[in-house]
C-alpha cells in the first residue's frame, strides 16, 4: 500500500474582491488548511516555478499535508479542493498527482 503524504496540483487563487487574500503567497511559507468536502487538514505549498503568487491568479503547487490520514480517501486525480485560511476560502485546486 503506498502512503500519500501529499500531491502536485493546480491552484486558482480567488480575488480580493471575491473574498480572496489581500497579499500575495510566498512559496514554502505558505501553510493553509486544504478541504475535501468536511474533511480538513493543514499543509505547506510548494509552488512550482515562481517565487509568489498574486491574488486572482494561478500557479502550480506542490502540497505537503500535515495529517494526510484526515483526507486519505480523498486523495485521488482530479479531485477538487479548497485552500482556506481560519474559516474563509482563499483559493481552489484540482490534484493532478498524488505522492
């Protein structure tokens, strides 16, 4: 059995007008929650080929989940998510590979 501890994804952040973040995101020091559903754990970003990304815009991320058993059975390609700070959403994802 392969243990998953995180996944490559695609990663739209929302807007600040649509209640997305007011700044920008800073590759690996960058720790949300991720939800599947009510399924929650924390995680670290990775993002690939840039130092930052902008509200509004997209980027490719590597997620590594701090308590992968929380989402195990949610962890499959093309699953949808949502990046989420406290209780707000700031952006939503699609995985594209599981590790």
């Amino acid at each position: 059995m392969q243990i998953i501890t995180g996944f490559r994804a695609k990663v739209s952040f929302l807007k600040t007008e649509e209640g997305g973040r007011k700044g920008y995101v800073a590759s690996r020091i960058y720790y949300p929650s991720i939800t599947f559903g009510n399924k929650e754990t924390g995680s670290q970003f990775e993002i690939e080929n840039l130092e930052r990304v902008l509200p509004g815009e997209q980027c490719v991320a590597k997620v590594i989940l701090v308590s992968p058993e929380f989402v195990y059975s949610e962890l499959k390609v093309n699953a949808p998510f949502e990046v989420r700070e406290g209780s707000k959403i700031v952006g939503r994802g699609i995985i594209l590979e599981v590790f």
